[in-house]
C-alpha cells in the first residue's frame, strides 16, 4: 500500500511540475523547494491529490504535505482511518 501510495502522489505531482525529475525526488525536502513550485502548485497537488484518492484534507494539514514523505505517511493514516 505504501509504495502504490508514494507511486500516485509522484504520478499527481508530475502532473502539477511536469518539468520536474520526479526520480530524484528525496522524501524529507520541501516539495516547494526540490521542484521549485509555488504555494498554488502545492495546493493544486493537494486538491488532484483529494480527487484521486478520495482523502478530505482540511487546510489546517496542509503543513504535513510539504514533503513527499510527510504526504504519504498523512495520507496513509487517513486511508486507514486513523486520521
């Protein structure tokens, strides 16, 4: 599950910095800062990321989606309703 996770927010985020080495991607650095994206591009992933996933994400969390792994391992918790 993890893995399919990490592997459909890295599709989505291709979608929002189609320009980006999303391979080189580390998981404990900024989004913002590795793929320079703007604050819009964030909340643009956020939302492909709600659509997709189905995952409501109040914008008091928006914090802990600012680096790919601080993303999955929120969206794992909600996904298994802990969240």
């Amino acid at each position: 599950m993890a893995e399919e996770l990490r592997s459909t927010v890295i599709r989505l985020l291709g979608a929002v910095a189609p320009e980006a080495d999303l391979a080189t991607i580390s998981g404990s650095v900024d989004l913002r800062d590795q793929l320079d994206i703007d604050s819009i591009d964030l909340l643009n992933l956020i939302v492909s990321v709600h659509r997709e996933l189905g995952v409501d994400i109040p914008e008091r969390d928006y914090g802990n989606l600012v680096t790919l792994d601080g993303m999955c391992a929120y969206l794992a918790a909600k996904l298994a309703g802990k969240g």
